[in-house]
C-alpha cells in the first residue's frame, strides 16, 4: 500500500507540477518589521542543553496579505565570549508542532525534543547562535497560516532582523536552516532572504532536509470516500492542518462547505492542537479522510495554481547555495517529489546540492550532519 501510494504521488507530480509554472508571487519587504518589543525568559522545555543566555523574543513581523504582526522566537548563544565581529547566526525553521498557541516552539520546545536538541545542539558547539522563529500566529495572536511559505520566509527573516538589532553579539551573517515544515521554510526563506533581508543582513545560503516538496498535490484527489491512506494517523493531522491555513489564508473559499460535520469538527479541533496529541487522537477514534469530506475539493477553482501559490516550493531565483538532506525511507513528505523537485532546479540551473541517507523522516535530520556541517562552514568562510 505505501509503495503504491508513493508511485501514485510521484506520477501526480509529474502530470500536475507541469500546470503551474514559476516560484509563488513575489512579496516586497515590508517596513517596520523586525523590530523587537519584548524580551522575556524562555520557558524550561524550550531552552536548548548547553545554551547560555536564552531568551524569548517578541518582534514585529507579517502575516496573511502582508498584514502586520506580532511574531515570537528563541534565541541561543553558545558559551563562552563571542568571537570578532560577532556570533554567526543560524536561523532555525521547526518542524511541525501543531496549531495552538502553546505548541509554539520558544514555549513548548520541539515536538522531537530528542531528535532537535541534538542536532541543534551540534550547531552551537560548533560556534554558532541559533535564532529560532515560532511562525506567525503560533504563541502571539492570530492563526498560523500553515504552510504558507512567504509568510514562514518573512518570520524566519524578521527573526533574524530583529535579533542581530538587539543584541549586539551577533553578527549579520547568517544561514537559514530547518526540517520538515521548517525545511519547506527554509528553501522558501532561501528564495527570498537576501530581498527580505536588504543590505542590513549577509544571508549566506539555506540547509533544508525532509523538505515537503509537491505537497500540495496530496490534497487534490481528496474527496468523499478517498480510499484509507494506511501512512500514519500524522498524515490525516497534516492535511487538517493545511485545511486551517487555508482558511486563515482565504477565507472566501469557505472551507468549511467542503467538510462533512465530522470535518468541521476535526478542522475545529486540530485548529488548538499540537501535533501528537491530535494524531494520538485521529488513530483513536479512527478517522478516515474520506468521511471527512462532502464534496471533491478539486472542486475549489483552480486549485493546483491556488495550491502552487500558497506552499509550493520556488524553483527558481536562489542566489545562495542551499543544501538538501533527504531520507529515502521517508514516508512523512513524498519522497519522489522531494528527489524531482531537487532534480527540477539542478536543472534550472539552481545552486543546489542533494545528498540522501537511509533513513526515514527523522532519522535524516541528524544523519545529513555529516555533509551539513562542512557545506555550512563553507558558507561562513
């Protein structure tokens, strides 16, 4: 069932990635953002082992339609004096935690707390400060707009802004890197630092592994009585979670009338969830994603172009290198997508590198290091 359902997915990139062309609508950076206004201490379970000098921020940034905001992030400095000129900075883009405001990342800490304070803890030991972004609406007021890749890009920048002007021990130069959602934001955040950030940052380039690349294709064949997709009860709180930011992106669509009563409900309930409690609790009641539809949702008006807008990967305009880290026995993003669309801005001519481990979705995270470590040393030289 799961090789068939990757097969499947794989032959739907190939047939639909051809009906939308070009990265999402190019958004100017916004004035005033990145300012910080406030600092307060990091709660227990988000401060990172071996970090000195945690702190939460609360900093100007953007939402939906460019909207202003109030973001969150969590900051770590290595021990010890920072060197001339300042601590490089690594912009850290999370993973999925869930939708409610206390599973932000600087409040409740990483969803994979073993998994990311190990390899979160490499980058510090290796001399670099970490700023990390929670993603518009996710602790600070406002719904998150789940995979909504210009919003995630002007966070983690912001982020960056708003940091390296309050603290003078670090420095402007900086690399995104992140995994899963984060690694999506991260290559997003990639096409568009080096605007966002104008000449007041020195973006060096991007690190993304299990990077949800065509994703938005797993949501067209949704309908009533879509057969079962036996991947994990994960994979149904993800879609419900791309039905939220949906909704909070363009509420015209009026999501909700391609729901049955138990969708709504689901789309309700995953709307104040974290990740693994909301999964714990689909596997529990056994939903199944098909009942929770009324209507085909290929139905909404254009929706492979609606789709590629709001969380498709750009495929071109990178003016850094950026490094891709993908395991082959990941079954959380669709692996044959993530390894076209790699193949797609090699092609383009992009200045990407892919490597791939054996190991599934979270087992790459810490095995890409190998390769990560020198690429990102390589971008600071």
């Amino acid at each position: 069932m799961r090789n068939r359902w990757l097969c499947t997915a794989a032959l739907a990139v190939t047939s639909i990635a051809a009906l939308v062309s070009g990265p999402p609508a190019l958004a100017t950076p916004v004035p005033g953002t990145g300012a910080v206004t406030a600092v307060e201490p990091l709660a227990e379970a988000a401060i990172l082992p071996g970090s000195v000098r945690s702190e939460r921020i609360l900093y100007t940034s953007t939402t939906v339609g460019e909207a202003y905001t109030t973001a969150s992030a969590a900051v770590y400095f290595p021990p010890g004096a920072a060197p001339a000129g300042g601590w490089p900075v690594i912009a850290w883009a999370h993973g999925t935690v869930g939708l409610g405001d206390d599973c932000a990342y600087s409040i409740a800490g990483p969803a994979a707390r073993e998994r990311d304070w190990a390899y979160l803890g490499t980058w510090l030991q290796q001399g670099y400060a970490i700023v990390a972004a929670d993603y518009a609406g996710l602790g600070t007021p406002g719904d998150h707009p789940y995979l909504n890749g210009i919003v995630e890009a002007h966070n983690v920048v912001d982020a960056v802004k708003a940091a390296t002007r309050h603290y003078p021990s670090l420095a402007h130069k900086w690399v995104v890197v992140g995994q899963s959602q984060g690694g999506g934001a991260a290559v997003t955040t990639a096409r568009y630092a080096t605007e966002f950030g104008g000449p007041e940052l020195d973006y060096r380039g991007a690190v993304g592994t299990g990077v949800p690349a065509y994703i938005e294709n797993a949501m067209l064949p949704l309908a009533p009585n879509v057969p079962p997709i036996k991947l994990g009860n994960h994979i149904t709180a993800y879609i419900l979670y791309i039905l939220n930011g949906l909704r909070t992106t363009y509420p015209d669509l009026n999501i909700e009338s391609y729901l049955t009563d138990s969708g709504r409900y689901w789309l309700d309930r995953s709307s104040q969830s974290c990740l693994d409690p909301i999964g714990q609790e689909l596997g529990a009641q056994r939903v199944i994603l098909g009942d929770l539809f009324a209507r085909p949702f290929a139905q909404i008006p254009n929706l492979p172009g609606l789709l590629a807008g709001y969380m498709g990967l750009p495929e071109t305009g990178y003016d850094k290198p950026v490094f891709m880290g993908q395991g082959l026995q990941d079954t959380d993003v669709i692996t044959p997508a993530t390894l076209a669309f790699a193949a797609k801005v090699q092609a383009n001519g992009q200045p990407f590198t892919l490597r791939t481990y054996a190991a599934d979705h979270s087992g790459a995270v810490n095995a890409s290091l190998v390769d990560s470590l020198p690429f990102v040393r390589g971008l600071f030289a």
